[in-house]
C-alpha cells in the first residue's frame, strides 16, 4: 500500500475523524478508512481521510448494486499473473453490464481525424552531433568558465582551424565524443527543451553559431541532416483513435451511473460527487 508523507510527520499518516460513515445504513468503520488511507496520496491527513471514504462509499454502492442485480464473477487473472479479488471480479462485471458505450464508427474516427491533424504527424528526425562543455546549474563561475571554453572552440570551428569531430574526442564530456560527438537520428521528447529548440531552428549541414545553454552546460551542435515528419494517413491512426473515444465515453458513462447511484442512496458522514471516483480518474 501507498504510504502517506507529510515533510513534518515521517510515519504513515493516521487521521483521526469522529464522523461515522454509512452507505444506506452500512456501517464503513474508522479501521477500514484508516487501512483504505494509505493508498491514498494527499497533501493533509483530512484529504487522506476523505478520499479514503469516498473510494470506500464507491465501492459499498457498487458490491450493493451488483448483489441487488444478482451479479457475481470469477475473478481473471492479469497479465502479470495476478488475480482480481472477488470485490474487484463483481464491479467490473456490473459495469460491463449496466454501462454500455457506442463503439465509435469510422465515420465517427474520421471527424476527429480531421479536426485533430496536427495530432497524427510523426515528427522530424534529426541526425545530429554535439560536443558538451559540463557546467553544474548553480555554479555561476563554473557555467562562465563552460561558456568562454564552449565560444573559444566554436570560434575555432568556424573558422576551420579546427573539425568538430576532433574537438569532440578532445573536449566533449558526453559518452558520444568516441564516436565524434554523434548522437545518431533522435527526434522530439529525446533531449532537453533548450537543445530541441535549437535544432529546430538550424539548417542541414550547419553549425550552430552560438553555444546552447541548457542545465548541463553548454553544447556546440552540427545539424547534418534532417527527416521531415510526415502525416500519418487515417487508416493507420483509425484504430488508436476509437479506443480513444470510446474509452473517453466510457469514463463519462461511468461517471453519470454513479451519479445515478449516488443521487438514490443515503450516504452520511462524507461528501460525494458521481465524478470523485476512482474508478474513472
């Protein structure tokens, strides 16, 4: 179970409430909140407290429902070769029978495809070089001394006194200076914001004319070549984009049968909405 820290409070937080909580006259006892709390991550011990009621109140209005239905499972076993408790077995197969969702059509995908093209481009690709002059964040003399070190070798660079190449084994403290400073192709996500931004800004074939600062240091970049992104066509995104929706229309059926749920029964000692559940997060 998830333990609960507060920077003041080094064990598990145990929050103590005087309020009964009941769900059409069932009792949830403190002893179960309190066990229910530590799997609940939050800023106070009484957020702790009331998140741990309200999962709790979900799943007693849920077990309730599904024994008034009649509804029982077996419990399956995941892919990690775990099992699903039995409470957890009877939930899933009530909302299999009592929330139902369209199955999104292809004219359906289609619409979102078109309103959301932007979404499903591949990115570019850059086959590029860098050379690292290392500067910890906070030490201001250190970046200075990383700077002037990074100008000096750039300026030698373009000068053509010097290949980048070389002064990447010579001067580079990334593990890419045994093989020149290259880093191969890398594409959006794979290096800091600073160094994306620049890269996105160069030329084939250039060197980047000015260091690039970012939280490791200053980096000289070459740019060799670059792979323009292309427009994925519908039929590859068709599929991605109906589990999509129907999974976002399941959360908001979801939502609106424990509403329903919640709306008809007696629930005291703790707040709830259909939307604070667990289940749809």
């Amino acid at each position: 179970m998830t333990e609960i820290i507060s920077p003041r409070m080094p064990r598990p937080v145990r929050a103590a409430r005087t309020e009964e909580v009941s769900v059409n006259g069932v009792l949830i006892s403190r002893a179960e909140i309190a066990r229910e709390i530590q799997n609940h991550e939050a800023r106070t011990p009484a957020e702790a407290w009331h998140a741990a009621a309200r999962a709790l109140v979900v799943r007693e209005l849920l077990l309730a429902e599904a024994a008034r239905l009649g509804i029982a499972a077996e419990p399956a076993r995941h892919g990690d070769g775990s099992r699903e408790t039995d409470e957890e077995a009877t939930i899933r197969a009530l909302l299999a029978q009592e929330v139902k969702v369209p199955t999104a059509d292809t004219a359906t995908c289609r619409r979102h495809f078109e309103r959301n093209r932007a979404s499903f481009r591949s990115g570019d690709l850059y086959e590029v070089a860098h050379i690292l002059l290392p500067a910890a964040p906070d030490d201001m003399a250190g970046r200075a001394a990383a700077r002037a070190q990074a100008e000096a070798i750039l300026a030698d660079i373009l000068a053509g006194r010097a290949a980048f190449a070389d002064m990447a084994r010579a001067h580079s403290a990334c593990p890419s200076r045994e093989v020149g400073g290259s880093l191969g192709q890398i594409g959006r996500g794979q290096t800091v914001a600073e160094f994306e931004a620049a890269l996105a800004q160069m030329v084939p074939g250039a060197v980047h004319p000015a260091p690039v600062e970012s939280r490791y240091g200053f980096h000289l970049v070459v740019l060799a070549h670059r792979i323009e992104g292309r427009d994925l066509p519908f039929e590859m995104a068709e599929a991605a984009i109906a589990g999509h929706l129907e999974l976002t229309a399941w959360h908001v059926a979801t939502r609106q049968y424990l509403s329903l749920l919640i709306g008809r029964a007696d629930i005291r000692g703790v707040t709830l909405e259909g939307a604070a559940s667990p289940l749809v997060q």
